[in-house]
C-alpha cells in the first residue's frame, strides 16, 4: 500500500504529482491511500514511489479541468476516483470520454457539484469594509462554501476586485489579497468584522429592488440557497419584506396608472393610417403615399418602399411576399432571381397581363457581414402592410390573385394554415376575390435538385390554371374600387 497525504491547501498540485508518479509505475489504484488527514488507519502504509516509473502517462485534454473540480468536492473518496480514471485510461483511451461509463458519468457529478459550489461563491459572498493603513481600500468576508473551492474560487474575486485589498476567510482556509497578489493561509477562527455603512446602503438597495408582486420563494430558495442566507446581509431584511408584501402589492395595484404611457400615443400615430391625409385614389398616388409609409418598422432598414407594378386593368393580381434584396435596391418587384425564375415560368405559360405587388412592400432581411438575409416578416409586419394590399387590390379590381407562398396567402385569406394542403387550390380572400395558392418561386429554389423539377412543374400548372380560370370567367372577383 502507498499512501499520499493531500494538505488542505494546494493539494490539487500534490495530487497531480503523486499520480503521474504512482500511474508511471502502474500502481493499481486499490493499493493508494490519498489521504486528507482524515484519519485513515495508516499502519503498515508505504509512502509514495520516489520516481516516475518506466510508463509514460498521459491524459485527455479535458481531464486537467475535471481533475481541478472533483479535488475540490469534499467527498473522501474524490481523489482516488480521479486516480481510478487516469489509471483506466493508460489502458482504455476512450473510458473517460464515455458517457455511459458508471465512473466518468460520477466523476462529472463530483465535478458539477464543485462548479455549482464556485458559482455561488461568487455570487454571495459580501464584503464588508475594513479599516486600510494605505492608499487601498481594504474589505473582508466570510464565506462557508460546501466543497474545498478556496483556491479555486477566488481568483475571480482578483481580477474583479483587483483596485483593492480583500481577504476571504472560510473554514478551510483564508485567500488574501493585497497589492495585486493573491495568497492561501491555513484556517483562523472566523473574523469579527466590524459594522460597514456599505452594508446598510446594500440592504437599501435590496429593499427598493424587492417586488412584492413577483415573489416567487422557491425560486427565490432555489437560486439563493436558505444555507447562504446566513451571511447576506441583505436576507435579514427578507422575512419582513414577506410580511408587508401583501400590502405593497395591494398599493401597487391601487396606483396602478389608468392612462397609456404617452410613448403610446406616439407608437399609435405612427401605426395607424393617418386620417388626416385623404386616402389615395389612383395607383399612382398610392405609389407616392406608400413611399412614406412608416407604419411598422421595416421602413427604417430597407432601402425603399417597393410597389406593385405591372397592366393596372389586368384581371390577374400576383402577389409575393416581400421585396427581396435585389428588388429593394431597384425598387421594383420580382428582379431578382426569385422573379425571374416566375417570369421564365409566366412565359411558358402563357400568362397575359399582370399586375405584380407583394404583401409586404419593404425587404426585411439580417445583415450578415456584406449580405443581407432575407427574413420572414412577421404576422404583425403583414398586418400592418394590408393596408396598401387591400387598397391596391381595390384599385387594381383583379377577377383572380394568385398567392405565392405562405405570407402572401395569408396576407390575402387571413388562413396561416400550412402550404401543402393548400397548392393548388382557390380560396376566398378576405375581400371576398378568388385566390389561387401556390408555392413561392424562392421556395423552389431552395428546393434540392431533386425535388424542384416537381415544384416548378406544380408552379407552372397553377400558371396555367389562372389562364383557364380567367378564360372560363369563374373566378369573378366580388369586390370593387368603390369598397
Ligand atoms: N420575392 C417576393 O416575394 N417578391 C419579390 O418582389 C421578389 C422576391
């Protein structure tokens, strides 16, 4: 048997000595007492090998992290289960890597709970000002976190507090702070801080942000664990703050405002039409009205506002769904590839005069670097942007619209339901017009090669249909511009 003593401070260091050395000379890890002055019975305990042994060790990449964090949990058995996988993995290089391996998975618990540990460490420890002899401010605190984390959790507490000296005292030892450099000492009896003003303007502060209205206790326990409580400063103020919650919620319920805020006045104007201007009544005024619109926020990205175009007596409306990139620079509808791929199409179907606009008239996209995305606008984007399409639809007076895509079927029937099912088919329009639903041609140039021949034949034919339809006169449009 050989036996390693781990101080209470830097045993992460030791540790890793002793088992490099240990693991070179194979040295099972049954036959190891990684001791922490526990008093394990160390009668007839050999001490460790004084020098490496002929095996190279090696390790993964992660393992130096995990080691950090399971040496901290305060499990006696933490250390020798970390020595089991380095020993393991001289053998079976993927054991540790494992997730269904029974000691990796434990000793990623261990690790987790040391994680957990530090990050509380660092989010509830207060300090509290101490008398300084130099230019630095000085401050301590208590802290009693559950694993041995000292070493490994105050480093944060340097680089954040770097300007002043601090020391942090626990059970298992104190961190030390002062001019820039950070220093472990073994444990003293717990500190009697003196009474900090900051403390009371902290407690204020808790005070004022503490809702009454949205008290949740289990969550509150659950993120501030009730053995912290102890030493927060602040948690002192929360039984009181319970009582009175009711109360407070009850005047803030009272005092509620009954008006808007007058930011709402503003967001409303600039939403809705605005009443004062008549209303346009050619496509051309239309057109120059549009240009202005700032109805929803798309106005302020795109580069213009990008109006239907095309015969304004054609029977046949084809609505799209958004200017894309190319269209919001020309200022012009279906130029881009998308656009041209419809017009290939129209041509072979034969389709007459159209008139070609599309449910929302301004390009909505994400910058990414020198590219614009192009982005789905929203329900409420297409709302918003109905205005112009029941208006341009009431000048323009189709007999039959043809949908493209989802946006554009659902700025016109109002029907979100999804396209499959839908292609092909006539629906009515809010306005009470025949629509013919169909896929966007961008759509089908997403497609994989495979399945676009299809589309495109699916798109053609609706091409096609219109041409009947409107032939055949049974798609009257019911609307009329007098609406
Ligand atoms: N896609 C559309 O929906 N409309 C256009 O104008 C161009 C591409």
């Amino acid at each position: 048997m050989f036996r390693v003593f781990l101080p209470s401070l830097e045993f992460a260091s030791v540790w890793r000595d002793a088992a490099r050395r240990l693991a070179s000379n194979n040295i099972a890890p049954g036959q190891i007492v990684w001791d922490r002055g526990e008093g394990s019975d160390l009668f007839g305990v050999a001490e460790q090998p004084q020098a490496d042994g002929p095996s190279a060790v090696t390790a993964p990449s992660s393992f130096r992290q995990l080691a950090e964090a399971v040496l901290c949990h305060r499990d006696p058995v933490a250390p020798s289960l970390l020595y089991k996988g380095l020993h393991r993995h001289q053998t079976d290089r993927r054991a540790l890597a494992n997730p269904a391996d029974a000691l990796s998975r434990r000793l990623e618990k261990l690790a987790r709970s040391v994680r957990r540990d530090i990050h509380k460490m660092h989010a509830f420890v207060r300090f509290r000002e101490l008398p300084s002899k130099g230019p630095r401010r000085s401050f301590g605190a208590w802290f009693e976190p559950d694993h041995l984390i000292l070493e490994a959790a105050t480093p944060f507490f340097a680089r954040r507090f770097a300007d002043m000296d601090w020391m942090i005292a626990t059970p298992q030892g104190v961190a030390r702070f002062e001019s820039g450099s950070l220093a472990f000492h073994l444990p003293a009896p717990r500190p009697d801080f003196p009474d900090d003003a900051s403390e009371t303007l902290w407690g204020t502060y808790f005070a004022n942000i503490f809702n009454p209205a949205r008290i949740h206790l289990n969550a509150m326990r659950s993120e501030m664990p009730v053995k912290y409580w102890k030493n927060l400063p602040e948690t002192r103020l929360i039984p009181a703050m319970l009582t009175t919650a009711e109360a407070r919620v009850d005047a803030m319920r009272a005092a509620l405002p009954t008006e808007a805020p007058a930011r709402t006045a503003r967001i409303l104007n600039r939403l809705a039409p605005d009443e004062t201007v008549a209303i346009p009544q050619t496509l051309a005024e239309a057109k120059t009205a549009a240009a202005n619109c700032r109805r929803c926020g798309l106005c302020e990205a795109a580069t213009q506002t990008v109006w239907g175009e095309g015969d304004p007596s054609a029977a046949l409306m084809v609505v799209g769904e958004q200017p894309g990139d190319a269209e919001d620079l020309a200022g012009r509808p279906f130029v881009g590839p998308a656009g041209q791929l419809l017009r290939t199409l129209m041509d072979e179907a034969g389709t007459g005069s159209v008139w070609m606009t599309n449910a929302v008239k301004h390009f909505k996209f994400r910058p990414r670097g020198k590219k614009r995305l192009h982005q789905n606008p929203s329900r409420g984007e297409i709302e918003h942007c109905r205005w112009w399409l029941d208006l341009e639809r009431r000048l323009v007076a189709p007999r039959l619209t043809l949908a493209l895509g989802a946006s554009a079927a659902y700025a016109l029937t109002g029907d979100k339901s999804p396209m499959r099912a839908r292609r092909g088919q006539i629906e009515q329009a809010r306005d009470g017009g025949s629509v013919l639903v169909t896929w966007h041609p961008s759509y089908i140039l997403r497609l994989p090669p495979s399945d676009r021949q299809n589309a495109r034949a699916e798109l053609l034919a609706d091409l096609r249909q219109t041409t009947t339809l409107l032939k055949d006169a049974v798609v009257p449009y019911r609307g009329s511009a007098s609406d």
